[in-house]
C-alpha cells in the first residue's frame, strides 16, 4: 500500500531545433475520382467505399506538390487490410499516383479502414531531416450483398403490420434502394419504397422484390422476401356447398342443421404467471434466438465499441443487466414459457482458459419499458437461475441449463442479468495484448443495457451495487439463445353470431335453427395469434311457388291456360289419388313448361313438381272438373228440300238458350223453333248452351228447288166474262219472262211482251182475232240463272 513519501526522482532533457523549412505537406486526393466494382457512399454523413466478397475493387489516388524539387512518397496500410495491395509510380518526384487493389473473400466482411499516407522529406539538411505528411482515410464497408432476410407471415384479419430488414442495405446512409412486386404495378402494403426497414400490410401474399443499383461489382444487388398470409391455424365452418364450397348452404325448408367449426394448427398459446411455481415440463425443450429491435433486423455485432458486451480480462469483476421486450421475444417465436436456459456465443478471446468466478445468471418479469443509469440496477425481485464458482469464455457457444426453471409471462417484458466476482486473476501491467471475449450484441431503439465493472482490478464484486454514478446505460444487449419448454396451450375459444339461433355459441359443434336465409360467422384464435374466422351462408328459398288456376271446371273438348309462378324448372303429372300414384300427363299440352294448356276428357287431378335454380322441390295441386256438353238435336229430318220461295219451321231440343246461324232466313235466331225462309241451298247450325254453360251444336242441310214446273194454257176465251179472259203463264212466283211471243196461223205475230205481269187478251191491233188455233214461244229465267223455253199451241174460243 502506498506511503504517500517520495522515493526518488528522474530528469530528462529535450532540445528543440527550428529550421527554415516552410513547404506545405503534400496534398492527397480525398476520394478516388474512379472506383472500379465499388461504389462510394455516405456513411454516418461521411464519404465511403461499399464493396462485396469477390469485387475486384481498384482506383487510383494522387498526391502532388507546390514545389517542383518535391521529393515525394506514397503509401498505405495494406498490412491491416490482408490480401490488398498499394502501387506507385513517379516516387520521389512532385507529382506521385498510387493505386489500391484488393479483392475481399466472405471473411473480410465488416468495416476496413485504408490510411494513405503522402511523405515530403524535401525539408532537410546535414544531419537532419523534416518529413511533412498528409493523410487520405478511407473507410471501406465490405458487405455481402442484399439479403432482405426470411420470409415472413401475415395475419389475414387484423392484425400488425411486419418489421421488414435488408441486410446489407444498412451499410450506407442511403444506397437508392427500389422496392417493387414481381409482375410489376403499384406496390401496396410498405410504409416507404426507399428505405432498408419498412413496415409492410399487404391484404395478400406478396413477393416484395428489392433492388439497390448502386451495389456494383460482385455484390448482390437484388434479393426478395414474401409477406405471406399466415396459414398455420385455420377454421372452416361444415357441413358446406357440396357442389361449390364458396357458394351458399342450400336449406330447401326452415329446419336443423348441425355445424361445426373444423379448426386446424396448434391451440392457442397459454400465458403463465411469470416466477418458478409451476413450470411447464417438456421432453424436449425449444430454442429460440433473441435479437434486437425488429427494425435492426436480425444483424448481430462482434467489434468493440461502448455497446459491447465485454468480459473483462483485467478486471476482477463485472455486472451486466439487460431488458428484453416482449415483442422482441416474440418475434423470435418465444411466447408465454418455462425458461430452462440461456445460451450466448462468446468471440475473440486471446486467453480462453481465464477463469471467471462466482458466476451467475439472473432473470425477472418487469414492467420496465426502458433502463436508465440514474434509476440504477434492477435488484429487487430477482431470482438467481444459474450459478457456477468459474467459467470460461473461449470461443463459441457457451449454455448455461438453469438450476431454477423460470415462467415468463408474455405480457411482460424481461430483465435478464449476469455477474461475476473475485476473479482469481487479472491481465495487469504495461503492454498488455490479451484480447477479452465479446458476446456479440444487438441494436435496440430503446436503453437496454446497463454495464458496471470494478473501478479497477484491486475491486473484488460490483454485483450487489443498485446505484453508482460509473454505470453505463446503452441501447444494445447480447444475441442471447433461450432454451425453453411453451406453457402448455389453451383450448380453442370458439365464438359464433347468430346467436339466438344456436344451441351454444361456444362450442364447435352447435345445433342451428334456420328459419330463414342467414349466416352464420365462427372466430377464433390460435397458436399464430391471428384471427380466423369463416362464413356459412345458409339460403332457405322463400316458398311461393303457385300454380293457377289451381281448381277450375270447364266443359268437355276444351283446353285451359295454367301459369306456375315461382319455379324454375317443372314436370306435370296426371294424379291417381286412388293408387296414390303419378301417371303420365297425356292431357297436357306440354308437360314441362311453367305455362301449358290442358285439356282433359274428364274430370281429373294433377301434381306439379317444381324446382327453383337451386334444385329445392315442391310439388303443387291443381284440379280440373270437365263439364257434360248438352245433347243439342234438331228434330227436322236431315237434308230437308223445299220449293224457292217457301218457308218451313225449325225445331231443336236439349238446351236452355239458343242460337241459330246463319240468322239472315230466320225470323229468329234466339228460339229453338224459328221460321226459315232460304233462297239458297243453307246449312244451318244450331248451338244449345245448357244450364251448366257448356254448348253443343247440330246442323241441319235445307235444299231450296228453284225448278218448279209452269202451267201454260192450251185454250182461253176472251169474251169479257172475267173468266179466262188472257193467255199468260199462271203459276208464275220466282220465275221471270224473258220472252213471251204468240203467232197466228199464217206466222204474224199478233203478241209480244217480257212483262212477267202481262198477257194475250185475243186482239191484235186493236181488233179482236178469229177463234182458232194460235203458236206461242214462252222463255222463263230462274233465280239460279237457268232458262228455260216453252213451245206450243193454245186455242182462241169466243
């Protein structure tokens, strides 16, 4: 221990010698004018070179002086860049060029930096010399290309939006990257289409194609995750459509159907009490790897830097406490469970047998959102779950199988800490080289971390301390696997609508009543945490198939119109009620229409079966009556002949009400016994109606003779006694004179007229003739057109 009395003392000496030497540095170029298979980016608002494994990258960089007596040198720390190369020309003039080289393999990925160095040793004299420097520092950021990263699931309904990552894409403030959709057209569903780590919601799949042109060379430039709705759980309601599943449940009548909601995938998760009571027992325990916030993406570090999580060498001891959020954990699929072990890989170790002692893991459910180095250290409520008097860090992976399982409850965040004490030995003293081990560690958009070690390497533990002003908050904490049994899951919770219709809406096998068109809805929730829910549309077709007339009468040989309304397709049926059976319908018109006529010879019932467009089936009724046709008869004999001119009476019988036709020879067509007067050969009908309105008709044929035969007089005596006092035709009635001559015996022709009304009074000019014998030559016209001539001889008598 010290005594606070000097021991001794050491003196040195420094001389200072100015010289005459005013000559600026020489000047490097600042950046390449040219890159080959590189590109030059921004990082952190400052230039750089972006390049991937196999880039044969190459540029050129010059340094030139003011003073043409320059002597001047180029050079390079290609020694800390292994494989690269730095050629000049023109050393030790003015004007120098250098060119780097360097192909990286996959090991040289992460961040170089290359230090070009211009010398001018112009400045010099006897015995001494100034060499003026000038630096180029060039940060060269190797990656491996874009990976957009795995694909990721979706839920269908509701739920968040995911955290998409492009890994390589982060390198670079900004590397004009292009979001776009295989096939092409508008991408839906991202937050931003130039960024590395948007949000995407897409209603569908969707294959996001992401491109960065400015990654040249041998980088890969394109790469594409899919946004895929999570199918892993999933309810379809049964029975369904058996023709189309998409289309609607066809009930032909309001009835019972018994439903049931088929669920597939795991059952929904359980969240346990978080503590050590009752953990969660499996034969073989799940890991799950932790990363940081999902907008990092899944991209681990392992350089040394504030954020690193180190296992100090030189110091005895050290206290690392870290808060995990619980959508950290569940984004790496760790949901409500017993923890039975944490695993963490350690790097870079230069001395893998240094033993750390009185190690411990601690953990504790909190409500924390964030951690702060005022508050301090969360010590209270802590449960130890690991401990061991030393380990070691040597490269790999390192696990550590809890002694005391610990529940996390997945509405709870975590607190995860880790200590060792009274480490038996320190790297100490000058020039120390020993590297500690680095447990590679993740960004977070939050204080996660809080890191206290001994003051220095005489301080034995820190693990107890809550609150010291040295501790170091940071937004980083360890890629840590958990080892961990799920809580056993919970039973489907099942929710129907349409409630008042349903024996249980919580069931997956409720009996439903429908007494009309509707639709029934089931949700639930499973392992995924997505939404699933399925529609059954039930129809019940509305009943109001008729069928009209649906019970008519009509007489005998007609036929009457029927009109099915309501239905789609139709069959017609003549109906036995006696047998109960349906017969072919020979009767109507057209058997399969919706409408017909039908025309029956008696009496007779039908059936019509009729569907709708979904094949539902009801069979209507119709009745027909057939009406008796009076027994109408004409008691005239048949084909009756009478003479031109003459009138006859007809009778009819077996009806109620009349009528005769044709009516123009009738004194009345209404009677059964009208008087009729033809001119003409005339068929006359006559139609009976009987009191059941039904008529019936019979006919009768009535010749008219018009060829009656005439009476021409063979001797008058026009003595003026009034008795047979002219000669003329005497039965004339319908008959008409055409020609009417009479002759004496020498051929004078003492009489002529066309005058049917005229005659031959004896005279001839005015002298009354002789008695004797007289030739007369008659021609008579018949109504029919016929004309017929008489020839003779008729003898004068006084």
């Amino acid at each position: 221990r010290g005594t606070g009395i000097s021991l001794g003392f050491v003196v040195r000496d420094v001389q200072v010698s100015v010289f005459g030497c005013n000559a600026p540095p020489p000047a490097v170029d600042d950046l390449p004018l040219t890159i080959d298979n590189a590109s030059l980016v921004k990082v952190n608002g400052e230039d750089a070179i972006l390049a991937c494994p196999g880039s044969n990258i190459k540029f050129p960089v010059n340094t030139k002086s003011t003073n043409p007596n320059s002597n001047i040198y180029l050079e390079a720390n290609v020694g800390s860049i292994p494989g690269s190369a730095f050629t000049t020309t023109g050393a030790g003039t003015a004007s120098v060029t250098g060119e780097f080289t360097w192909t990286p393999t996959s090991s040289d990925i992460g961040e170089h930096t290359l230090i070009i160095t211009g010398k001018d040793s112009t400045c010099s004299g006897t015995g001494f010399a100034i060499v003026l420097k000038n630096y180029t520092v060039l940060l060269i950021k190797v990656v491996s290309g874009l990976d957009a990263g795995p694909d990721l699931p979706i839920c269908e309904i509701g739920g968040d939006s995911v955290q998409l990552f492009v890994r390589g894409a982060d390198a670079a403030d900004s590397i004009g990257l292009v979001w776009s959709v295989a096939g092409g057209g508008p991408v839906e569903g991202l937050s931003d289409l130039t960024i590395h780590n948007p949000r995407a919601k897409p209603d569908v799949t969707t294959d996001y194609i992401v491109s960065a042109p400015q990654m040249i060379g041998g980088c890969k430039s394109v790469d594409t995750v899919s946004v895929f709705i999570d199918k892993t759980n999933g309810v379809v309601i049964t029975p369904k459509n058996p023709n189309n599943p998409e289309n609607a449940l066809v009930l032909c009548r309001p009835g019972y159907i018994q439903l049931e909601a088929l669920i597939a995938g795991r059952p929904p998760k359980n969240n346990v009490a978080c503590g050590t009571g009752g953990p969660t027992i499996c034969s073989k325990p799940d890991t799950g790897i932790v990363y940081g916030s999902a907008v990092y993406g899944r991209v681990p570090y392992d350089t040394f830097s504030v954020n690193s999580p180190i296992m100090f060498t030189t110091l005895r001891t050290n206290k690392q406490q870290y808060l995990i959020h619980k959508e950290d954990l569940q984004n790496a699929d760790i949901y409500s469970s017993t923890i039975r072990g944490l695993a963490m890989e350690a790097k870079g170790t230069s001395n893998p047998g240094y033993i750390y002692s009185n190690f411990r893991i601690f953990v504790k459910c909190t409500e924390k959102n964030e951690l702060s180095k005022n508050t301090g250290f969360e010590n209270f409520g802590l449960t130890q779950v690991y401990s061991a008097p030393t380990v070691t860090f040597e490269d790999g992976l390192h696990v550590y199988p809890f002694t005391s399982a610990y529940n996390w409850d997945t509405t709870k965040n975590l607190i995860v800490q880790f200590c060792y004490s009274d480490n038996p030995d320190v790297d100490t003293g000058c020039g120390v080289s020993s590297s500690p081990p680095i447990i590679p560690y993740v960004p977070t958009t939050y204080i996660s971390g809080l890191k206290l070690v001994g003051a220095d390497p005489t301080v034995t533990s820190v693990c107890g301390i809550d609150k010291d002003p040295n501790i170091l908050d940071v937004p980083a904490r360890p890629v840590l696997h958990f080892i961990y049994c799920e809580a056993d899951p919970l039973p489907f919770d099942v929710k129907w609508t349409n409630s008042q219709y349903l024996s249980d809406t919580t069931i997956v096998q409720p009996l439903a009543y429908v007494p009309k068109t509707s639709t029934f809805v089931v949700q639930t929730i499973g392992r995924s945490n997505c939404l699933m829910r399925d529609t059954l549309e039930v129809y019940v077709p509305e009943h109001d198939m008729r069928v009209e007339p649906i019970d008519t009468a009509f007489c005998l040989g007609d036929k009457a119109p029927f009109t099915i309304y309501g239905g789609k397709f139709f069959k017609w049926y003549e109906y036995d009620a006696a047998n109960d059976s349906f017969l072919t319908p020979v009767s109507v018109i057209d058997p399969t229409k919706g409408f017909t006529y039908i025309g029956p010879q008696r009496s007779t019932d039908y059936r019509i079966v009729v569907s709708d467009s979904v094949w539902c089936y009801d069979t209507l009724s119709a009745k027909i009556k057939i009406l008796p046709l009076p027994d109408v008869r004409i008691l005239n004999k048949d084909d009756t002949t009478i003479k031109y001119g003459q009138s006859f009476q007809i009778l009819a019988t077996g009806a109620r009400l009349y009528n005769w036709s044709p009516v123009s020879s009738l004194n009345n067509p209404n009677i059964s016994y009208p008087i009729a007067r033809p001119t003409e050969d005339t068929k006359y009908i006559v139609g009976g109606i009987a009191t059941n309105g039904c008529r019936a008709f019979d006919t009768l044929h009535v010749i008219v003779d018009k060829k009656d035969n005439l009476f021409v007089p063979s001797a008058f005596s026009p003595n003026g006694d009034g008795k047979n006092d002219i000669f003329r035709v005497t039965n004339l009635s319908f008959q008409r004179i055409m020609e009417f001559r009479v002759f004496n015996r020498w051929g004078v022709e003492v009489f002529s007229t066309n005058d049917s009304r005229m005659g031959w009074d004896g005279n001839y000019e005015g002298k009354p003739q002789e008695m004797g014998t007289y030739t007369y030559l008659i021609r008579v016209a018949y109504p029919d057109g016929f004309v017929e001539t008489y020839k003779g001889e008729t003898t004068l008598i006084r």
